[in-house]
C-alpha cells in the first residue's frame, strides 16, 4: 500500500525543491509581482458591449485573457531575467552548485519554482475579475474559467522559462534585459507585422488583415509566437472563435462578418475546410515548445560555460 505524499521523506523529494522554494518566495515577496497583479486587474477589467453580445457571461472569463496579456509578459520577463545572472555576477551561483546540484538542477528550479511564484499574484486578479464580472453580468462556466485560468499558468511557465534560459547563456544582466526586452518586442508586439512579412516574402502575396487568405502557411506563422498561441487557446476555451487576437476582435469577426483588422480562421475559409494543423488545440504545442527547447539549448551552453 503506498504512503500518502505527506508521509513521504524528504530524501524522496527532488533535490532542487529547496532551491525551487527559494525562488517562488523570491517571487512572492517582490513588489513589482504584486503591482503586476494590481495591473492585471486593473487592465483586465473591459466590458464592452460586444463582448456581452458575443459571449454572454463568459465575457467575464474573457478580461482574464486581456488582463494577461497585456502587461503579464513583459513583466513576468523584467522579473526573471536576472534569476541565473544576476547570481553569476555576484558569485553566488557557485555557492549554489556547491550543494548537491547540477546546472540541469538549477534551471529547473529557477523555472518552476518562478513559475509557482507567480501563479498565486495571477490567480488573485483572475479570480475578482470573475467574481466581480459574475456579479455584473451573471454567471459564467466555471469550467471555462478553469481552462483560462490553467492555459494562463502554462503561458506564465513559457515565459519564465524563456527569461530563465536567457539569464543561464548570457554573462552580463545588461545583456539579459536587452534581449528580453528584444523578445517583447518581436514576439509579443511585432509578431503579426513579421509574420505576414515573412509569408509576404515566401510566397509573393500580399496580405489584407481585414480580409486575409485562406492559407494555412500564413495562419501558421502567426500563431508560432507564444502570446498569439496563448490567445488562441483561450479563444478556443471561450468559444469566441478561431483566431490570436483578443476574444472581442475575434468573436466580433465570426459573429458578424465585419471588416475588423485581425485574423480569424472561421472567416478568412468561409466555404472551405479549415486544416487539421489549425485546430486550436496546437496552441498547446507551440506553448510547449516554447516552454522546453530555450531550456534545452541554454541547458546544452550552460553545462559547458564558465560560472566566471
């Protein structure tokens, strides 16, 4: 008969689990993670009434979605890009891999121990962002709200891990933040403008958003970034449609048929079938992508550079 986990020794448990402890109170005990809480809220909370129109009470489970992706990236990089570094440059990465643990050890606990940091600053305004929203505008599926909130956690952990992997191949903070901050810029605000240029140039065509082509290549580049993936995934879990833009500019497309600057599948392949590489459900696989080969690559430079 197996022992509860609580039962368990503390021998049985991973060895970086301490260390992993560590950085989620690092994480909690900051400022700057708990203003980005307030900021999720504050920015999340848009009802509109084409929201209401297109989704009903689930327009509540959607300002999750907005609140997070709006300032949630930019701030979960600014928070964890000096995790590995930053220790570098004052030496006390070395005192760390003096206990029992490999570099593999140290990125997976600065990941998911970040990670588990930020969960409890994002599930708080995610949770009075439906609470207040049920209360206004009645109540949503909670099932729905359960698959917000869970995509979210893995979008956190994609995010951490990609400032993590950054912070263990690079020797200077300064150097850190400049390519982070190049990251946010090309994937998170850009990557709709480089993704149509990089189809324009493949293939020759010109790309409308308002009315786009029904090409699975050009759909394809647009949702390789993670926030694109993320809000496809959620649109998905919402029922708002079929697109990486935010749920109302997407549900207003499919809903309505309107001329709305974005990409929606439903729309640009009205008449034809849709390809079975633009299900929703790939979200989750470019999501995980995301989140396992930086820490690959930067685990492979890791193990062999110079903590100096």
């Amino acid at each position: 008969m197996s022992r509860p986990l609580a039962a368990l020794p503390l021998s049985s448990l991973p060895r970086w689990v301490p260390l992993a402890r560590k950085e989620a109170r690092t994480v909690l005990t900051s400022k700057g993670t708990w203003l980005l809480a307030v900021f999720v809220f504050v920015f999340g909370w848009r009802p509109t009434y084409l929201g209401w129109e297109h989704l009903g009470p689930s327009m509540s489970v959607g300002f999750v979605q907005v609140g997070v992706t709006t300032l949630v990236p930019l701030g979960v990089l600014v928070l964890s890009y000096g995790s590995v570094v930053g220790e570098r440059t004052s030496g006390s990465l070395k005192f760390a891999l003096g206990l029992p643990l490999t570099r593999t050890d140290v990125l997976v606990a600065k990941t998911v121990g970040r990670t588990a940091g930020f969960v409890l600053p994002v599930t708080v305004p995610a949770v009075l962002l439906g609470g207040v929203g049920a209360f206004r505008y009645g109540l949503f599926s909670p099932l729905a709200f359960l698959g917000v909130l869970l995509a979210t956690f893995l979008y956190l952990a994609v995010l951490v891990a990609i400032a993590t992997a950054v912070s263990a191949v690079t020797t200077s903070s300064v150097r850190a933040s400049g390519v982070v901050v190049g990251y946010f810029l090309a994937f998170v605000l850009l990557w709709s403008q480089l993704a149509v240029a990089a189809y324009s140039s493949l293939t020759g065509r010109a790309v409308n958003p308002y009315d786009p082509p029904a090409d699975a290549l050009l759909f394809g580049l647009l949702r390789l970034s993670p926030d694109r993936a993320y809000l496809t995934l959620t649109n998905w879990i919402l029922g708002a449609g079929n697109g990486g833009e935010l749920f109302t500019t997407v549900a207003t497309k499919v809903a309505t048929g309107h001329s709305v600057n974005g990409y929606v599948v439903e729309t640009a392949f009205t008449g034809a079938s849709v390809p079975l590489s633009l299900h929703e459900v790939g979200g989750v696989v470019v999501l995980l992508a995301w989140l396992v080969v930086p820490l690959w690559l930067a685990r492979y430079r890791f193990e062999r550079g110079d903590l100096a």
